[in-house]
C-alpha cells in the first residue's frame, strides 16, 4: 500500500486530482472491456493528455515496479484492457485530437484516442475517407485499432488496420519515445510499424498514428441476397470470388441474426429466411456495373429466393444499420451474450456454422452467426443467462471448442478482436514451442520486464477464472 | 566458394543448426541462389558481385547451398485467393502458376519485368521488400505475405500468420522478416494473398510532362483504372508512363482520358519489363531508392540539381503518388565519395518528408548506414538482431547510426 501511496502521489503531482482515479466506485467503469466474462478492478486510472504526460506515467511505473496497461474506449472483445494485478490503467481518450489531414499526400496524423469514424467525418470535405470501419467505429479509438489490428466489413478489399497504417509514435516501457515507419509507408529497415500493429498494447504505448487515407469511391452498389440455407449463400460467396471478383464488403447473417435486427431495428431483413448475404461493390460505375450484374446472375443460381439492390443513400444505410448493430440488436435477446472471433478459409465457412450449431445445441446455448463471411471472418455470437447455474462455464466450453473447431478446419483464432486474456491458452493449438518462442523474444526486446499489459497473448498453463456477474452488460 | 547441390529443407535446417557457426546467406533480389557460409552473411540484390551488402565482402570460407530445391507450390486455393509456396520459387513460375487460375500476386505482376523470365526468387524479392511498378494500386510485399515460416539460426523452423486472408492470432512477425535482407532467418515459405489478374493490363506514355505532380494528379483524379504511373528522367529526356488495369472499357477511357498514348515500335523502354530493368538500375553504379512525400515529385528534380550540382544522378525514377524514387548513378562513381554522397541524398530526401537507403553501390564504397535508420529506431532494430539471431549466424542489420 506504501508502494501505492508514493506512486499515487507522483501520478497526482503530475496529472492532478481530476486526471488520476483512484476512488473504486469509479475504478468499477474500468474492470473490463466489451469481453465481459472476466474483471479486474485497476489501482488507479491515469488520463494523460501529452506524449510526454503518457512517458513520465511510464516512467514513474517502471521505478515503482507497477505494471500498466493502455486503454482506448474499451470496445476491445478480447479482454486486452484488463488490468494486470496492482496495476494500473492509462486511459488515452484525453488525446483525442486529429493532429493533420494532409490531403494532398492523402494521409492524416491523429491521437490515439480519436474515434475511428471522427477520423473519415473530419476526411470527407477532402473527398478522403479512413478505410477501415469496425463495427464500432462509432466508438472505438485508433489506438485500441492500432493495437487490435482491427478489421470491419469492408477489410475484404481494402485490408485491416495494418495495411493502413504508415507510421506510429511509440512510449516503451521504459518511457523512451520512439519514432517507426515513415510518412511514406515503405521504410527502409525492419518494419517495426509492422509488428507494433497488431501487438495489443504488449510493445509500449502508441502516441500518435500517421495513416492512409483513400479517395471516397465514385459509386457505390449494395445488394442483400436472401436464402432459405445457409449452405446456399455461402456457396455464392465462394462462388462469387471465383469468378475474380472481390466486393467491398461480404457480410453474412442468419436466421437468429436476422430476427434480432427486424424485432429491435426493422431495417427490412426478410423474417423466415435462413441467411441474408450484404453485398457491397465500390469503384468506378465501369467496373462494378457488370460485376453486380454478375454477382446477382452467381447469387440467384446459388439458390438466392430474392436479390435486392438498395436504390438509394437512404436504403442502403438501412441494410448497413441492420449489419453494424446486429450484435446489439442481438444483445437484446439475452441477459449477456458473448461474441466470438474465429476464422476459417471462406470454403469452410458453411461446415463451422454447422459446427456451431451442433455445439450449440450440445450445451444448450443459443448461438447466432454474423460474418465477414468474405474473408472467413466468423463472428458465432453466445446468448447467455449469467444468472444460470453452471452457464457460464458451458459459455467457455462452447468458445473454445468453437475456436478449436475454427484452426482445425484450417483457420486461425482470431481475425480481429485479438488474443488478448480470452483466447491466450489456445495460443498452443495454433502454435508451436518455437513459434511463441520468437513472439517471447520479440516481446521482451520492447518490455525486457514485461510490464506493459503482462498476462496477454502468451498462455500461462491456468485456466481463466470466469467472473463473478457484477451487472448485466452487453455492448449495444 | 564451393557449390553444393540442391538441398531440402531438413537438410538446410541441419547445416544451419549444425555444431559449426555456418551462416546462411539467401541471396535475394534477382540472383537464383541461396549460399550457407561460415563467415558473414549477404543478401545480394543484383547481377552476383555488382551489390555488395554489408558481410559480402569480408565474407571467407563461403559453402554454397543453392536452395532451388526449395521451389515447390505447396498449395494454391484459388477460391480462398491464398496460395502457400516454398521461396525458393522464381517469380515467373510463381506468376504462371497462379495465371493459370486466372490470380496473380501483385507485387511483381507478370507484366513486370521483374518476373517475366527473370531469374528472381520469391524469396530474394521478400527479403530485400522489392515492390513492383503497381504500388499505387497494388502497395508493397507487407500487403500481400501472410505468413511465413522461418530457419532460425538454431535450425529450428517458427512460423507465423496462416493461409485465411484475416488472422490477428499473435504478433505479425511476418512482417518484420519482409526487408530484413536476410538478418535474422531464411525465409523458407510464406502464405501469399492473391488477386484476380485484370481483363485487360496496358501500359502507355505521356510525351512533354512538363509539370508531372500535376498531370498525375489530374489523371489520377479521373483515370480510375490507373494501376501505377512511372515517372522517369533518363538520358536527358522526361517522360510519364502510365500503367492501366481493369474491364476494357474502362481502360480505354482512361486512355483516352489521360491524353497517353501507345508506344512507339522501337521506343527502348517500350514495355513494362523495359521500364522496370531501368526502375531496377541493373546498370548503375551507385543506386539509392528514397522516398519523399508522395507530392514532392517535381520538388525532389529540382531539388537534386540544386544541392548536388555536377553529381545529380543521371537517372531518376520515381512512381508517382507513393513517394517512392530511385536515383540512379549510371557513371562510374569514386567508391571514395560514395558515403558522402548517400548523406547528401538522404538529408534532402528527410527534408522532403522521407528517407533514403542504398540499394546498390560499388564493391569497395565504405557506406556507413545502408538503411540509414536512426535514435531508438536504430537501438531496437539491433536489439531484435540480437534477440532473433543470438548467435550471429545471419548478417548484420545494416543500421549503424548515420550520425545526423
Ligand atoms: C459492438 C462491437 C462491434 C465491434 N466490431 C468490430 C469489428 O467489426 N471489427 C473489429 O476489428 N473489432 C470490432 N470490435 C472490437 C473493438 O471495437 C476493436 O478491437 C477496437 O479496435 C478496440 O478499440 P478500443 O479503443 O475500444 O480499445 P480498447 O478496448 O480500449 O483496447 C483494446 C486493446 O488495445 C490496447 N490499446 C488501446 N489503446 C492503445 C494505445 N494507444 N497504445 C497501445 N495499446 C492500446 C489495449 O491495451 C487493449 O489491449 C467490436 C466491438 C464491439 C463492442
């Protein structure tokens, strides 16, 4: 308690009471992200406004033998932000300031603390957007994007956050800032942009990010596709891929997904259908014109009963709406839900969802299915009662056999929520002894003492200790 | 040197990991071999001899182990856009078997010189992160490997990513072996991203570019199916290529649209291959590759001239809207002056926004940061060396500090 007195005084020197929570009724707000199912109350919540706030916080750390973890908006799925033991959080929604838009070297410079879609409001008058769009993006920060190497739907053609990201500053764990990449992309020496991207806040702090901006395409075409089996969209999306053709977006929902959507949304999802397929192609008219054409032609021979082209802004922000807060919407469905991250080659995706359901079933959990189905993103989201003896531990059995099921049929454990403390004991079923060891090395390079955000990503041999439900939560 | 003969990958793990301090030495860029040796380490990006990279040339002792026995497709999905093969491959082998489905991998496209009966291994090319004249469209090697496996120095094998096109399942390690020339493992096979090869490819001239950064940009805005555009000052004269991609229609648009014109039979660089030979600078002496901030095209011309007088390269080359240039040196240049040279380059190239980094120079030029990385940047890249290759079997990252 010494420890944390001397610590917290220094952290109240520096940043003053306002910035510095230490009260618990406050702290509570910080003891886990959008991954409910485990929670730790942090020591203290320090809010740095500057790089050099965010370094001396490092700093006082380190001398204090205190371990620290970095916190965007807390919208992570994978428990990232989760306090280590009698450690503290640095919370960076205070650096919130988008530095740049360069529009003529198409590129902007922000704080980590900017919410993704501030970024691509504040592009448009530019005719410049931020390509990556989680689901969240109303809400999570490009620094949680950075750490998390975030995708959204429409990743499939534009890829994830690290193809996007230019150059980053980064506090280490010692509190040295260090500079990587280049305003160019295409830096010579080791990619260190690379491999921060991606590294869930185990590498340092990220302070500030330069990242691509692309021109807002010229036209746009969605359509929803809708299928009586799930079986039967899926084989449209392969088909669809090849005949060369890479839409923007792929998203799929089922029949749970989209009865959840119709009864708190009413976006127009057709009730009684077994899976809806959303369709985005963008570019030039030229090109995406005989492509829709094409892809309705695939779709309907694939079984579809209805293909449906939105015909306007308003249609088409419609069938988005119903895609983006489909997991709220399905939220609602339960006391909690869990939503899962696995992925598979898009070939297998009708046998994982088949899987799932037959996993579902065994433990008597709802499971709906809402997918980057394009990319093998899969997304089996868990309706569950924590209230109901025994269910969360069966919530646990059904994500990790879901996860298992997902690398055994060829796939990886997750396609953008991260490893985080959720998924870091089936790190092993995906990599071998020399695989973590070089993860290890690189680790220790940038926290030799590993007291940025320790317990992450690696497995630790023990279970995860399950929460004690303190509220009903769900992420809308 | 002694040649060995084809090797398989638990050979090659065997010999490195083996008892005797043996150092693997893939040769990268456009040379077919991959050489183990027991002293320094090189990765050569040109015609054997014409670039020495740091270890090259001290190195003794040299057993050469060609790794062409490593060459195999592994697998190819095209209905998953993926394919995993070994990177001993020839990039033109690798082209037309992925054209056979109707993909490609972008980087080096088969309208590139770079593959088309190029002797370039796959893993040459990785190591050295050479991008092809489509980065506008299409970025740079990052963007396309994801995963790969790696001979560590211990002869043990660490892979990283899979073949499923999303995965953020532990650090992207593949990343950090893209460009690392080699420094810290043989890169053995990697899961490649692929794309649908377009209907119809071209690649066209603008004569009499007088104000480049504008006429891209006015193309740029208007041409949508521009792939690349390569603007290339060379023998006294300048000119705009434009590479164009997409359905016909499209492409004969933008033709039409941007105001190029088809080649000349006879124009010299009359083909993208052409085009890319001198992008490569096969024939220089000194060649460095920079980047500036992707508008600076014309400022970087004027720029050079202006702060290197009488020893402004002869040729240079820059793919307009990425920021990315090669200046060439096509006259011998004193080895002696190399090293100033470079600094020159690279302080007006951070000027402009960027960087510079040596690509190629003259076998005895002492050049005292090939990458020119800096500060903390400069201390984890060698920190990672140490900690990936503790034993120093491959070559130096060549990063000592450029002191500015
Ligand atoms: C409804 C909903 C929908 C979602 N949809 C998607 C989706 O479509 N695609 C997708 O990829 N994700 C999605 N997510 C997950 C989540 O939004 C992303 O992972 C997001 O990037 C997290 O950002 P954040 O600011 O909330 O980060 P946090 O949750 O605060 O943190 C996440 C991780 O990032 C680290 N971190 C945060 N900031 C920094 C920093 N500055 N420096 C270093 N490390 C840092 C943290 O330590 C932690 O490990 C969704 C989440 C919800 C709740």
């Amino acid at each position: 308690m010494r420890l944390a007195a001397t610590l917290f005084a220094a952290l109240r020197d520096l940043l003053g009471d306002e910035r510095l929570v230490t009260e618990f009724q406050d702290l509570i707000t910080y003891e886990c992200d959008g991954h409910t199912l485990e929670t730790a109350v942090p020591l203290a919540v320090a809010l740095p406004e500057t790089t050099g706030e965010v370094s001396e916080v490092v700093r006082l750390c380190r001398l204090h033998g205190v371990p620290f973890v970095a916190r965007g908006t807390g919208t992570g799925l994978s428990g990232g932000t989760l306090s280590p033991p009698g450690g503290i959080v640095i919370a960076l929604t205070r650096m919130n300031r988008i530095l740049e838009i360069d529009a003529p070297n198409r590129r902007a410079r922000v704080q980590p603390g900017v919410v993704n879609a501030h970024l691509s409001v504040a592009s448009q008058p530019y005719g410049l957007l931020y390509a990556p769009d989680p689901s969240s993006q109303g809400a999570c920060s490009m620094g949680g994007n950075v750490a998390e190497n975030s995708g959204g739907p429409h990743t499939l053609k534009y890829g994830v956050t690290t193809n996007h990201v230019l150059a980053l500053e980064l506090v280490l764990a010692d509190g040295n800032v260090v500079r990587t990449g280049s305003g160019i992309g295409d830096a010579p020496g080791y990619d260190l942009t690379g491999v921060v991207v991606g590294s869930e806040g185990t590498f340092g702090i990220v302070t500030e990010i330069t990242v691509k901006l692309l021109p807002i395409p010229a036209s746009v075409s969605t359509l929803l596709a809708v299928y009586d089996a799930v079986d039967d969209a899926c084989a449209a999306v392969s088909a669809v891929i090849a005949a060369g053709i890479v839409p923007a977006a792929l998203e799929l929902i089922d029949r749970l997904g989209i009865e959840a959507v119709e009864s708190h949304l009413k976006v127009g999802y057709p009730l009684g259908a077994d899976a809806v397929l959303l369709i985005e192609l963008e570019g030039d008219p030229l090109e995406i014109e005989p492509a829709r054409v094409d892809i309705e032609r695939i779709c309907r021979a694939h079984g579809a009963r209805d293909v449906r082209l939105a015909a306007d802004e308003e249609q088409r922000r419609l069938l988005w709406k119903g895609r983006k807060q489909a997991l709220g919407a399905l939220g609602k469905l339960a006391p909690a839900y869990y939503t899962l991250d696995g992925v598979v080659p898009r070939a297998r995706v009708p046998e994982a969802i088949r899987r799932i359901g037959a996993i579902g079933r065994r433990l008597g959990l709802r499971i709906a299915n809402v997918c980057h189905v394009g990319d093998g993103n899969m997304h089996p989201l868990i309706l569950f009662d924590p209230q109901a003896p025994g269910e969360i531990e069966r919530v646990h059995q059904a994500g990790e056999e879901i996860l298992g099921m997902c690398i055994a049929l060829g796939g990886a454990l997750s396609g953008e929520h991260g490893i985080g403390i959720e998924k870091r004991e089936l790190m092993p079923l995906l990599f071998s002894d020399e695989d973590l060891d070089q993860m290890r090395r690189l680790r220790r390079v940038f926290d030799p003492e590993e007291q940025c955000n320790p317990g992450k990503i690696f497995p630790t041999g023990r279970p995860s200790e399950p929460a004690l439900p303190r509220q009903v939560r769900g992420w809308v | 040197m002694t040649p060995h003969p084809p090797i398989t990958r638990g050979e090659l793990a065997a010999l490195v990991g083996g008892s005797s301090p043996t150092t693997l030495t893939p040769v990268g860029g456009r040379s077919r071999r991959c050489t183990v040796q027991h002293q320094g380490v090189t990765i050569r990006c040109g015609a054997p001899g014409t670039t020495p990279l740091p270890g090259e040339g001290s190195a003794t002792g040299r057993l050469e182990v060609e790794l062409s026995g490593l060459d195999r497709m592994v697998e190819h999905r095209p209905e998953e856009l993926v394919a995993t093969v070994e990177c001993g491959i020839s990039l033109s082998g690798l082209q037309r078997a992925l054209a056979a489905h109707g993909q490609c991998w972008p980087i080096a496209p088969p309208c590139s010189g770079l593959a088309e009966g190029s002797p370039s291994t796959l893993g040459g090319t990785l190591a050295a992160n050479v991008c092809g004249l489509e980065r506008l469209r299409f970025g740079t090697a990052r963007d396309w490997v994801i995963g790969a496996t790696l001979l560590r120095g211990d002869g043990s094998f660490a892979r990283a990513g899979a073949p499923v096109v999303k995965n953020v399942s532990g650090y992207d390690l593949t990343k950090l072996y893209l460009g690392a020339w080699g420094s810290l493992g043989v890169l053995v096979e990697v899961h490649l991203k692929l794309t649908p090869i377009p209907p119809v490819r071209t690649c066209v001239v603008v004569d009499r570019s007088t104000t480049p950064d504008m006429d891209f940009n006015r193309i740029r805005a208007t041409a949508a199916s521009l792939s690349g555009a390569c603007l290339v000052d060379h023998e006294g004269t300048s000119r705009l290529y434009l590479l164009l991609a997409g359905v016909e229609t499209a492409v004969a648009r933008d033709l039409e649209r941007s105001g190029a014109r088809t080649f000349d039979p006879g124009d010299p660089l009359g083909s993208p291959g052409a085009l890319d030979a001198i992008r490569a600078g096969t024939d220089t002496h000194l060649s460095l590759r920079i980047g500036t901030d992707p508008a600076q095209a014309t400022r970087l011309r004027s720029a050079l001239d202006h702060q290197l007088g009488r020893e402004t390269p002869e040729r240079v080359v820059s793919l307009l809207g990425t920021g990315i240039s090669w200046l060439g040196w096509t006259r011998p240049v004193e080895p002696s002056q190399c090293s100033g040279l470079v600094q020159r380059v690279r302080s007006l190239a951070r000027d402009l926004g960027g960087f510079a980094t040596v690509e190629r120079a003259p076998m005895e030029a002492e050049i005292l940061s090939w990458w020119g990385t800096r500060g903390h940047a400069a201390r984890l890249t060698r920190a990672i060396k140490l900690a990936l290759d503790p034993e120093n079997r491959f070559p130096p990252p060549p990063v000592d500090d450029d002191g500015d």
